[in-house]
C-alpha cells in the first residue's frame, strides 16, 4: 500500500508598506520599492512568476498589507490564481419565456376571483363590447384564452443590472485583470465606490457648507480648500471656495493664483450687474480664480488689510451670497475667526451643512466643541446645524498619532452627527494646496471626509 504526501509550496512573504514591500523568498530577506502601490504589486508579482519559472513549479505567495491578507499562487507559465476557491459567482437571470401561458382556471372560477373595479377595467379594454346588451350566457363561455390579462402578464424587457462590478484596485483588481476572473471587490473598495457615489451628486439648488472653529491656525483653510477639491474634482464644475475673512484670510496665499488680482471687495460693486439677466458665468473669470488641477473657483479676501478696511455688511453678504448661489452648485465658507462679525452670523443663516475643524490639540477641540455649544442656544436653524455638524479632526503634528485625534474624535460623540480624523501629511503643512500632492491614504481619508458632508445635504 502506497501513501500519498502533498508536498508545501514554495512560499514567498511579502509585508507592503506604502511604496516599500519586505519579502521573505524560500527564508531569504529582499527589500522592494516603487513610486506608487499599482508599481509595487507589478514588482512584486514579477519576482514570484519568475522564481515559480526558475523552480518549474507553483510558488504559493502570502501579502500582508492595509487591506488585509492576500494568498496567491503563481504557476511557472506566468499565471495567477487565488489560493482558495474564490465565491461562486452571481447565478445568471432566468431566460424570459416566449409566451405567456393565460391562467388554467375555467372563466366562471376565475371571474369570481375578479374583484368589482377590474372586471370594470376589462370591460373598458374593448370599447366595441356593450355590457348592457351582452347575453350572460355568451359571457359565461369565454375562454381563458380570451381575458384581458395580457398586460398584467407580461414580462419587462427591461433587466436590473444591480451586479457589483469586479475590484479594480488593489491585489483582487490585479487578479481579476490577469485572470478574467469575477473577483470581488473588497470591503474597502466597496467603501470608497460609495463615498464616490456621494459626492458626485448633483442636489437641486445650490448647497452652502461652512467650516468654523473661533480658534486660529486649527486647519479651516486647508479643510476648505480640501473638501472643495473632492466635490468639484469628482462631481464636477460650480464649486465655489469663498474666503470669508475680515482678519487675513490666507485662503488666496494658498490657493492658485489667476491673470489678476481681484477679491471680494472687487466683486462687491458688481453685484447688481451680475444678477441681471444679461450676465454669464464667463463674466465671473475676472473676479474669481480658477484651479486648474482641482476644479474649482476660489473668492479671495485681502489679507494684506487691516479688518476695518474690508468690513462687509450683512446686506453686502446676502448681495455676494446671491451671486455666488446663482452661478455656483456648491459653495464651500472658509469662515473666519470672529463668530460675531456680521458676515460670519449671516454665513451661518445661510449655511446648509457645518463642518468643524481642529487639530488634535486639546484648545483647538475645546473651541470647536464650545461653539457647537453655542451655535445649538443660538436658533431653531442654528441648532440644527449644529446636531448635524461634522468635524474634521488633524492629526497636525508628525509626533502625535492618528489614536490621538481618534481620541478627540470620540469626543464630539452626542455633540455633532459625524467626526472624521485626516492622517499627518506633509504636504498639507506649508505651500499650496492642491488634492493630488497628498498621499493615496490622506486622499481616502478626505474622501470620506468628504462623503460624511453629501450625506448630511
């Protein structure tokens, strides 16, 4: 009698860290990098199909990496397959029948199951067929064949496509690329399709979002200038960025510059020309600045003006709101720091959704939290904004840790609807900003951010 033993596959271990893998090839140690994760997988898949060719056998591969743990196999002719069997795939929709068979219950059965008001439909079907005169005893011989139920039977043409599509990204997109396979996609890509869903909407009427906190220097600038750039980048044109600022908004310092140099003081006087019914929103070019990469419109104030040079009345904003709401889907306030200056009360009279935004420092959330607080005593609209708030949390300082601004996070429990943390990044921190300087991760993290705002509008 002979035994059969299942020899192990050689195995490769990879670790993925960002753009930098440590493997573990049959026990030897090997570092891999590239400039982006898409480049890494390439990498790290060549090394496997070459060595499952060198051995001439499969070469069995275990990733470890944000979104879980992968096991592949790779065959010496350069094939990829998961390692365990894969979920069956979603069961085709059963072929339409040709024909629609009419009911087998003899007609005087079937009539007694006819309810009084179809019996009068079916006898208005056929306009050449008199009720009053028709001979009950004609009527009782009517086939089955002869019923009105055709329509009520017939089957739509029309088939809901409702399959989720297969994964795209990821170590699943690249097994369904190199395969053909209905892979499907993971937890986190499902997550991010939805969070795309959300801010691609288009919402009838312009919604207005204002990021507040009275504290300086906690991020509003660059909240702003984020959020702005996930809607208009993913959901398109008309979103507006409006530094609302009487002391030294630095929205324009940090944002891309256009052929001039207007503000919001320029726009002002123009207002009246801008409502009329002979305006275009090309008119507008000359008094906003248009980002080329992120897709949006900034409105400057001056930070080189003292605040008593560029008060701005509650009529003036309600005139500026006017514009902005006639020519723009979406309106994002990067507010300023004196919640009782009179353009920063009427933003609020006009906002649709409140973002707070603060680092992980103790004053800055303190602040952001006290004006919740207040913004709930204020009025009926106030309050609400404030239950439905979502606060943006920073981990600002590359020596603090995302648990530290979970931590802050989990504070604003019960004080707002949502809070969502943005990991330490270096581009953030100085320059200008612009979406795609920022890494893969604090671009998820933004995106959600930014879906957690669709949601409340």
């Amino acid at each position: 009698m002979s035994i059969t033993t299942t020899v192990p596959l050689p195995e490769v271990r990879a670790v993925v860290t960002d753009t930098t893998v440590e493997l573990n090839v049959l026990g030897n140690a090997e570092t891999l990098t590239a400039s982006t994760s898409a480049e890494l997988r390439t990498k790290i898949m060549s090394r496997v199909v070459k060595l499952a060719s060198g051995l001439g056998t499969d070469v069995r591969l275990e990733v470890h990496d944000h979104t879980g743990q992968w096991r592949l196999v790779a065959s010496p002719d350069g094939h990829l397959r998961e390692d365990e069997a894969l979920p069956p795939a979603e069961e085709e929709p059963a072929p339409v029948a040709q024909k629609i068979q009419p009911p087998s219950l003899p007609a005087a059965q079937l009539s007694a199951h006819i309810s009084e008001p179809t019996a009068a439909a079916a006898a208005a079907v056929s306009p050449l067929h008199d009720a009053s005169t028709a001979d009950p005893s004609e009527t009782a011989e009517v086939s089955g064949d002869e019923l009105p139920t055709r329509k009520a039977a017939r089957a739509s043409f029309i088939i809901d496509e409702s399959r989720e599509p297969a994964a795209t990204n990821g170590w699943r997109g690249l097994l369904a690329r190199t395969t053909g396979l209905q892979v499907p996609a993971s937890v986190l890509e499902r997550e991010r399709r939805r969070h795309v869903q959300s801010v691609s909407q288009h919402w009838p009427g312009p919604r207005k979002i204002s990021v507040v906190n009275g504290k300086g220097g906690v991020g509003k600038t660059l909240t702003t200038a984020m959020l702005t750039a996930v809607f208009a980048r993913i959901g398109g044109a008309g979103v507006l960025a409006w530094d609302n600022n009487d002391t030294r908004g630095t929205l324009g310092w940090r944002t891309e510059k256009g052929p001039h140099d207007a503000t919001v003081q320029d726009l002002l006087p123009d207002t009246v020309r801008l409502l009329s019914p002979s305006a275009q929103i090309s008119d507008l070019a000359r008094f906003v600045h248009h980002q080329t990469s992120d897709k949006y419109d900034v409105l400057r104030s001056n930070p080189e003006l003292l605040a008593t040079k560029q008060r701005i009345t509650q009529n003036d904003f309600d005139a500026l709101h006017e514009v902005a709401a006639k020519y723009f889907r979406l309106v994002f306030f990067d507010s300023g720091n004196d919640e009782s200056a009179p353009r920063w009360l009427r933003m609020i009279d006009h906002t649709d959704q409140l973002v707070v935004a603060t680092t992980a420092l103790g004053e800055s959330a303190e602040s952001g939290a006290l004006l919740l607080e207040a913004l709930s005593e204020r009025d009926e609209h106030s309050a609400a904004l404030a239950r439905n708030a979502v606060v943006v949390v920073l981990q600002s300082e590359r020596n603090s840790t995302l648990a530290d601004a979970k931590r802050v996070a989990d504070g604003f429990t019960g004080l707002a609807r949502m809070a969502v943390t943005i990991p330490f990044d270096r581009a953030l921190h100085g320059g200008a900003l612009r979406y795609d300087a920022v890494r893969p991760s604090t671009r998820a993290a933004w995106l959600r951010a930014g879906a957690a705002v669709a949601d409340g509008l």
